[in-house]
C-alpha cells in the first residue's frame, strides 16, 4: 500500500513576548464571557456566579499587534471586546485558587472580536457562538509580559479608542471572576496546559468596528496592541 502524498505543512500558532527574540508557542484560547457587571448589563445579560459562560477561539485566530484585521465576512455589526489575556507555561485539572497564579506565563491585552449581530442570532435560537466569535483573525493580541518581569497585576486601566476617541475605560481590579477563580473553573472543565491563552471578559462600551478604524487597546503597564480594520 502506498504511502499518502501530503504536500502541506500547518504552522503552529505562536504570540510574541515583549522584548525577547523568542516565541510563545500558543496551544488554545479560551474566553470567558459576562465578567464585568456594566457589560453584563448592557447586553442585557445576567450574571450567574456558579455558571460563568466559557468559549474558544482557535490558536490561529490570532492576530499579531500592528496588523491590519480583514473585515470578516457575513456580518454588518463587529463589535470591539477590550479583554486582559492571561498566557500559561504551566496548567492541569482542578488547579486550585491558591495555586492557579504559579501556572501564569505573563499577561497580555487582546480583542475578542465578535460578529454581534450573528451573536444575537444565535442567542435568541440557543445555538452554538462559533460563528460570532471564532471566526478567522478574531483574536488580535499584543506582545506578552512575562509575569517575572511585572508580577501579577491586581489593578491596572484597561481601555480600548478607536481613532483616537476612547470608547472602553475600566480597571481589570471590577472583574467579577478574578484570574485565579477563572483558572480553577476553567480547570474543572478543561485540562489547562502549557501554550493555552485565556481573554478575561470585556468592560462596558462594546461597539462597532468600521473599515479604516484605527484601534488602540492597552492594559497599563502591561501591554499595549495597535491594529486596523482593513
Ligand atoms: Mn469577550
């Protein structure tokens, strides 16, 4: 029997790290959703303590800062999501609060970028979000911070403008399920390893994204990502 002829090679997914040469290989996203209350609010959403809402994006979602973003396909309403990133070189299953933060490579500020109108679809039919939020170059991401270098921030400004003009503003210190507490639920569902990037919700002030904006998102003193809706 002959051997198949596969012509092809997949490149891995991989973020960089500020100010090194080398590459953070990346394995998956996960995203958490619902984890600012006025953003809760806004989508007219509840918050459910015991059932924090989880979804994926796929590694090569990713897009590199200073990159233009293509506007997707299918959709007349993407929207802007402002979130922390939390990068792993280390995870497992049922890691503990008290642990959760010696698995932590470093932190990042990212894009969930979101189809909102096929969101809402998908809302009201009770069907899956893939389409709204795991669509290609859904993930822009900024350079990571190692941990080592800035420990874990407890308080820092997250805020996202687009041409300039601020339209998401709040403190990483308002989310409702805090990086440990999302790494210990996130692990009871998933085995959590090395590679593995986690979006930690959105702040209040989601909205559209036209062609030709010029976003620019920041955590303070963390990171900051600069790209354009092409
Ligand atoms: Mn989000």
């Amino acid at each position: 029997m002959t051997q198949p002829i596969v012509s092809f090679s997949v490149a891995a997914a991989s973020a960089a790290i500020a100010g090194s040469a080398t590459r953070f290989p990346v394995r998956r996203i996960f995203c958490i959703g619902r984890n600012y209350a006025e953003h809760a609010a806004e989508m007219g959403a509840s918050v459910d303590r015991g059932n924090p809402v989880f979804f994926c994006k796929p590694a090569d979602a990713l897009v590199a800062d200073g990159a233009d973003i293509p506007y997707p396909s299918a959709t007349r309403e993407l929207h802007h999501e402002v979130e922390m990133v939390i990068a792993l070189h280390s995870g497992g299953v049922y890691i503990t609060e008290a642990d959760a933060l010696t698995h932590v490579f470093g932190y990042a500020v990212g894009l969930d970028l979101t189809r909102r109108d096929l969101q809402a679809i998908a809302k009201a039919k009770g069907m899956p979000w893939d389409t709204a939020k795991a669509f290609d170059h859904s993930a822009p991401l900024s350079a990571i911070r190692t941990a080592s270098e800035i420990g874990h921030p407890q308080s820092a400004a997250l805020t996202l403008e687009i041409n300039g003009a601020m339209r998401q503003q709040a403190d990483i210190a308002q989310m409702i399920f805090s990086v440990p507490e999302i790494l210990a639920r996130l692990s009871r569902l998933f085995e959590l390893k090395a590679g593995d990037l986690v979006f930690t919700g959105t702040p209040a002030g989601v909205g559209p994204l036209m062609r030709g904006d010029a976003v620019q998102a920041r955590l303070a003193g963390v990171a900051e990502l600069r790209c354009r809706i092409a």
